[in-house]
DNA sequence: CCTCAGGTTAATCAAATGATTAACTGAAAT
DNA sequence: ATTTCAGTTAATCATTTGATTAACCTGAGG
C-alpha cells in the first residue's frame, strides 16, 4: 500500500505489504501468519519482532486500508465549487479507479467493521463525514424534505460499491471475464451521475 | 432456518439452528465449533457424531442459505403476466422483507463465496437463472442496446442489497437506530421501482 | 581486532481447536 | 430380563497456530 522508489523494501515493509495482501484477501480470521512471513519471504519470528502480534499487524492494515479507501473523498464531498451532479462524477471516477486497483478493499472492510465496529469510532467517524458534507447538504437541499437525503446516499454506494462487492457472484473467475467487468466499471463512470440524477429528478414529478 | 412447530427441536436440529446463526454471524473461519456447541446447547461431540465435520455442517448451513436467498426469486423472474416494473416492485418487497429478517444473510453469502466461488457452481448457477429470465429478456428489450442490461441488474441489486451489507458501516450500534434503518428499508420497498424506472429512461432521453 | 546492537533464524512452547475414543444411559426389541 | 443400539458425555488426542526463546550472523563504531 505505500510503495517503494521501485524494489528493496525493508524487510518491515516486505511484511506490511504481504500482510496488506493477504489480510484484505481472506480477512483476519481466514489468515494465518505462517502465510504472511512465507508472502513476505520472511522468518515467522520477524512478524512478531517487528509487529508484536497478529493483532497489531493487523490494525496497521486496517487503519492504511480505511485511509486509502476515504482519502480524497473529504476533498470532493466538501468542494464549494461543485454541484451536485459534479460531485457524483467525482465520487463514481474517484472510486471506480480505486476498486479497480483494489477490487476487495470494499468487502475487507465491510466485514471486518462488522466483526469489530470499534474501527469506525476509532479511526475517522464516516457517518459525521458524510452528514456535515456540503454535499450531503446539497443532497438535503435537493429532496427538499421529501424523502430522506440518506436514501439516496445509499443508492449511490450502492451502485458504486456494490458491482465490486458482488463480483464473486456476479462474474466468472476467468480473466477475460474481469477484464469484461473492468471494461463494465468503466462505462459506470458515465452512466452513475446521469442515473443518479434520473433518481433524484423522480422527487420533482 | 428449519423452524419446528413450536418447541421441541430435535438434537441434530438445535445444532444445525446453532451452526446458521453463528455461522451467518461470524464466517466459516472466525466460528469455533465448540461455539455452535455451546449456543446448541449440546456436547462437542455430538457435532461431529451428526455431521462428521465442521466443513460438512457449514456446507448445509451455506446449501440452505443460498437456498433462502434464491427461493422466490425465480417464480418472479419468470412471471410471464408482469411487467418489468411489476417484477422489480415484486423483487423489492421480497428482498426488503427477507433482509429484515436475515440481515447478515447477504454478507455471509459475499464473503463465503469469494472464499470458495465453487458454492455457486455446485448450488445452483446465479448467473445463468438471471440471465436466462423473462425478467433478464424484458430488461434487455428495454434498454435496446444502448446500454449492457447488467449495467440495472447491478443497480436493482446495488440499490437493494447493499444498504444491509453497509448497515454496520452506515447506522450505528443502538436499538433505535436498528428501527430506524428497517423504516428506511420498509420505504425503499415504495421508492426503488420508481428509481429504476428513471434510471431506465435515461435511454430514451 | 573487538564489541555490541539490530536483524535473522531454527527450534520450541503453550494455547486453541477440530476430532476421536471409550464408557455410560435409557428405551425399544427380543 | 436381557440384548441392542442410537444418543450422549467426559476425557483425550493430534494438529494448527500465535508467540517466544536462545543462538548466531553481520556490519558499524571504537
């Protein structure tokens, strides 16, 4: 998740990247620190040298993944010079290239924030980033008390997150088929502010 | 998941009650089998003299799971007397009903099949009875086209599902606000026909 | 050269965990 | 009354797994 110039990390990083890969592949109840030291190349002692415990090692992936998964969403939501409909771009573009790029992030988080809540409290508060938004400001200005705003934040994830979340499901596990879902992904980046705005527009009928 | 009249449930059954509830909570890898014990109320070995093995009891667990998921939907898929808005108002109510009642059903069922996609395959094919449907044929007739038909399936199922997959994420820990997410559920059942079809008519415009 | 501290390793520990064993119970069958 | 057998239990096993230990490099500083 933080790269290197280009090769020679050290060996504390060999294992943070190894244990970043297979933490969000399979989650912290499926990985066993056998399997990080052997992705890392590492001795197992090294894990617990450099990182203490499963745990701790555990809650540096966590906390990075939040990270990478919120960063530059506070800039967009909180743009005084976009509208609406601008902002949605941004988000859909914004996040179709990041789960592109790391497609299980999403399903990692979500269900080790359901494991363990306490992640959400500790790290940044989502739900008040989200509610003191200027864009969810605009969204409460927008349904003009007709519906609440929240819907329509859930609509958004939705059709933003979930195609990532379900693609176990959804797509085959050939590689032609992620390069299909990719090619998929891509069109959404066009497709999400006009449905979006489609959704909202049913309030003024 | 096998209800009995009332009372009396048979051993083999009070496990296999045991084993969905926390199987569905935790994942495969994140429950112990003396848990299912325990919340059975039964000896260790009595698990293993009924079903043989931890894996074994989680495929029956996860075979009906998948089962609870999917029964219903085909009839409504492939109702020949509804319109597609009349199915995706019929697939809203059944959704948001089933999900209140078995929130955690749609993550279980994410997690455990990106884990081991064979579920899928062996169960029954997702795909093909989604895109073999009356329903799949008058989305594809709608859209004419202009734009990939899965492009609505992933928004029908984005805007429906994915809400009980970031409840964790989007609500807080409380009763209160467990009411309050299943009020806002209980109106997506009115509003995500409605959203769908102006999302449909994007094309047309 | 010597030292010494950070880095690394093989070996091992202790707890957790899935599974099995052997004994016991009670009720139905003979 | 005895046998039999599914159901149940406490105890134990064997493996997995997170963590620690003690030894051993290696290279910078004296």
């Amino acid at each position: 998740m933080a790269e290197q110039e280009t090769t020679a990390l050290t060996t504390e990083e060999k294992i943070k990247e190894a244990a970043t890969k297979i933490f969000i592949e399979k989650g912290f109840s499926a990985t066993r620190t056998r399997d990080i030291a052997m992705e890392a190349g590492i001795n197992l002692a090294l894990l617990n040298y450099y990182f203490r415990s499963k745990e701790k090692l555990f809650e540096v992936v966590m906390t990075e993944s939040l990270q990478l998964f919120l960063v530059g969403l506070e800039e967009i939501l909180n743009d005084v010079n976009t509208v609406l409909k601008d902002k949605i771009a941004g988000i859909a573009i914004h996040y179709v290239d990041l789960l592109k790029k790391y497609p299980d992030l999403p399903l990692f988080i979500l269900s080790e924030v359901k494991a363990n809540p306490s992640w959400l409290e500790a790290n940044s508060n989502v739900r008040e980033m989200l509610t003191q938004s200027n864009f969810y400001k605009q969204l409460e200005a927008t349904t003009q008390k007709k519906v609440e705003p929240l819907h329509f934040l859930m609509n958004l994830l939705g059709v933003l997150v979930f195609p990532f979340v379900a693609s176990p499901v959804l797509t085959g596990t050939e590689a032609a088929d992620k390069a299909e879902f990719n090619q998929l992904m891509e069109e959404r980046k066009y497709w999400i502010p006009i449905w979006m705005e489609a959704m909202l527009k049913t309030l003024s009928a």
